[in-house]
C-alpha cells in the first residue's frame, strides 16, 4: 500500500517508526487535541505500530498510513481512516509532527488519501470530526473541499474536559464532479 504524492511517500507502518511516533504524539500541541496523553511511551508505539501493520486497508475498520517526505525518507506524520462496514464511506483523521506543521503536508496527504478514496475505491463519503479549537485542523479540511455539517457541543470528555467537536462530511461528487455520480 504506497500513495506518493510531489513530495510526500504514504504508507505501511514500519517497526523503524517507533521512536518518531512516540516523539510527534508526545509533543505537547499536538496531543491537546487527540485522545491521548503526552508523552506517549515508546512501548505504546511499538505496540501501535504492530496494531497498525497488521490492518488491511481493504477491510473495515482503521488503517494507518506513514507520511515519509519523499526527499529526506523522514517519517512526519499519519493519515488514518475508518473505512465503515459497508466499504462506502470513511472517516478519516491525520496527525503531522509539530515542526512539520503549516507547510502545507497534511492537506497534500490527506488530499492523496482522498483521491485514493474517491477515485480507487470509490466511496460515496468521507467524514472527519476535530476538536472544535483546532482551527487549524479545520483548515485544513475545509481547504480540501470538506463541508461543515456540525457541531457536538460539550460532546467529547477528555482529559478532564468537555470539549465540542466539528463535524465534516465531503462526498464522492463534491470532490470529483458531478459527473461521478453515475
């Protein structure tokens, strides 16, 4: 499973990425925002990275794609997705290493992610939901074409909080035209 991009490589988890998983989840501002706490274990690390290489992106469920620059082979970041049991839609959710951030990598992931999804696979839908004060996760999916359908106020507990999480849906014919609707 290899998407590649202008500069970007997606693909399987390797157990060599243990040590820049455990150091982009561990980061402070990017953790705020995900489920887990900082720091996150090297151990939790290998152990998702097992987890991870083991998922077929074809079956339902999650899968997760290694974002590697194309000219430096460093790994930076996730794209995840959630492909639902009737293989037609997915969720998808993507994490970037912090000084990585704001070169524009996540939308050119994602993106790649998305064509692959749309135009592969063929799905009808593609959701995301982010914390409601990550804006610029926000940005990132409206760049890439994706509608705003809610907001769950006060509908996460996480720690310690409650916090309102953004809903987004993008579908197959708002992403390729029109004309995929047949």
């Amino acid at each position: 499973m290899l998407i590649t991009t202008e500069r970007l490589v997606l693909r399987r988890f390797r157990a060599g990425d243990a040590e820049t998983l455990a150091a982009y989840r561990s980061a402070p501002e990017v953790a705020v925002y995900q489920s887990w706490r900082a720091p996150y274990p090297l151990e939790r690390a290998r152990y998702a990275i097992e987890t991870m290489a083991a998922a077929d992106p074809e079956q339902p469920g999650w899968f997760q794609y290694a974002i590697e620059l194309k000219d430096g082979r460093e790994h930076i970041g996730d794209v995840g997705v959630n492909l639902n049991d009737n293989l037609m839609q997915a969720e998808i959710g993507y994490t970037l290493a912090p000084r990585r951030q704001g070169h524009g990598y996540a939308t050119e992931a994602v993106r790649a992610v998305l064509d692959h999804l749309f135009r592969v696979r063929g799905l009808h839908k593609v959701s995301a939901e982010c914390d409601a004060r990550n804006v610029a996760s926000a940005r990132v999916l409206e760049r890439l074409g994706f509608t705003r359908e809610g907001l769950l106020r006060r509908h996460t507990w996480t720690k310690d909080e409650w916090t309102d999480d953004l809903i987004y849906g993008l579908l197959r014919t708002e992403y390729l035209g029109p004309a995929a609707a047949s």
